[in-house]
C-alpha cells in the first residue's frame, strides 16, 4: 500500500483517543503493516483470513512493529465474521476503520457490508482498496509468463484447484452505493515497482492462478521456464511495473448509522 493512501485512510483516525482497525482478508498483513507506520497510536488491529498459513505469516510481520498497539488474528471467512465477546476484564472495542485490499472480489459483497455496518463504531469509515495483480498488468514480461501459466494450467484464470475465477459481476463501487456504505469517493495513487525475477517467482507461488498446487509435480519445470523467460526480457534483472492503487473510501451517511 502506497504510503499517501495509508495516509488517507488514517487522517479520519488521526484525533481518536484509542483508534481501532479490523483488516478483511489480511493475507500477510501489508494493511496494517502500512497503517502501523502512518498512525504509531493504533491501540488495537484485528485481521481476519480464512487462512491459517497466512494469519501465521501476518502475525510473523506485525509483531516486531507493533508496540503498544494489540493484535488479534482470526481464522474465519469474513462473509460471517462476528465480534468477539471479550474475555473477563477487557475492553469492548469497535473498528473505526474496516479495510479489505485485493480481497473483496474474493468475498460475497453484500454480506461483507452487512457485516461492516453491524460491528462498525458509528463514526467509522470503509475502505476497499486495490490496484490489480501480475495476471491483469499489460506488458512483455507480465505476458509471456502469462501464456506459460496457461499452457501448463488451462486458458482460464485459475483460482486455486477450485476451478476458474469468475470476475466480479458488479463493479465493488456499486456494491458499496446499494449497501449502508453508500457515500463513498475514488482515490487513486500511481504507484511504480521493480520486480526481480526471485521477486515474480514468490509473488506466482503466492497467488491463486500460479501456486505450486496448481501445478503438480511440474512446479519445478514451470519455474525453470518462467527464469528462463525473464532472463530473456531484462538485461538488467529489473521488470518495472507502473499501475495504480484504488482506494474506495465509504462511509454511512448521518442516519444511517
Ligand atoms: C490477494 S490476498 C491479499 C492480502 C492482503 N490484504 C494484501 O493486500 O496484501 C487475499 C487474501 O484474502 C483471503 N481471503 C479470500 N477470501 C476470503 C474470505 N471470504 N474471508 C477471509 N479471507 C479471505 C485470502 O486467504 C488471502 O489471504
């Protein structure tokens, strides 16, 4: 996440005595991590993943940065995530601020918003924020990777060994529009990355059209192909990436709440 819209996403938490943050599909904690750094006075973060193996990961990354700040990692599907009663002794707390980054498409929408609006503080805002993966972004060396994963895997976009992804049928801005979230406005940020090929290789094992299920016992060839590939494409060992981070910020109108 760039680090103007981790700025932007915490402006509205700024002046709150204890601001709290609960982070939908957390996957490694890249939402916190960045929200951490803008807002050090985080008092309390709750990230949600269905994924054992990823909260691990997030709890691997957060911990050295988090200070005074608490963690609490739940493994559920955030479609029917609910709070928490607190154990004797602690605080009841709400989120001020809901994140979800490359990972609403991965949920059912209107009962992800549901939800929001049921566990939210009446002041708090929404943010659904993205900016597209390796399998979207146009250029030489996203490509040829690209027709290799589909040579070995099939022509669709995989999504795991579910089957192919169907994209969103709604654009997540509508969603938001017909849901308790309904006034909301588009940010964007540019933002500029270079890749290395070690880089690419980890981004693929982690994602959902490339990971090493998918391809059986063939991993190892389809990763000596992509090297290969890439070696080709870059003299220099660098593969620039420019793309565009989108932040949907939503918030309930007066009376809504
Ligand atoms: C592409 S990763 C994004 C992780 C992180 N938000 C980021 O931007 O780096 C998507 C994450 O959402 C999780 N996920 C997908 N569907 C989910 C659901 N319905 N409930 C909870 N987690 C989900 C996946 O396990 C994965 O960790």
């Amino acid at each position: 996440m760039p680090a103007e819209a981790a700025e932007l996403l915490t402006d509205a938490l700024r002046d709150l005595p204890d601001p709290t943050l609960l982070d939908l599909g957390t996957g490694t904690g890249q939402v916190p991590k960045a929200l951490l750094k803008a807002l050090p006075s985080l008092a309390h973060i709750e990230g949600v993943d269905w994924s054992r193996q990823m909260l691990d990961q997030a709890r691997v990354a957060l911990t050295p940065l988090l200070g005074s700040c608490a963690l609490s990692l739940v493994q559920t599907s955030a479609d029917v995530y609910t709070r928490p009663a607190p154990l004797p002794g602690e605080e009841w707390w709400t989120p001020d601020l809901i994140t979800c980054c490359r990972a609403f498409h991965w949920m059912s929408g209107p009962d992800v918003l549901a939800m929001a609006h049921r566990v939210a503080a009446p002041q708090a805002s929404l943010a659904i924020t993205g900016d597209g993966s390796l399998w979207t972004y146009e250029a030489d060396w996203t490509r040829a990777p690209r027709h290799l994963i589909q040579q070995y895997v099939g022509p669709g976009r995989r999504a795991d060994t579910m089957g192919d992804y169907t994209q969103p049928i709604r654009p997540f801005q509508e969603e938001l529009t017909d849901s308790a979230w309904s006034d909301v406005a588009e940010h964007r940020f540019p933002i500029t990355r270079t890749w290395t090929l070690e880089s690419v290789l980890g981004y693929l094992r982690s994602t959902s059209f490339a990971g090493a299920d998918l391809f059986a016992d063939r991993h190892a060839a389809f990763e000596e192909e992509v090297r290969a590939l890439l070696d080709d494409l870059t003299d220099s060992g660098s593969l620039p990436e420019e793309t565009e981070f989108t932040v949907l910020l939503a918030r309930r109108p007066a009376g809504g709440r």
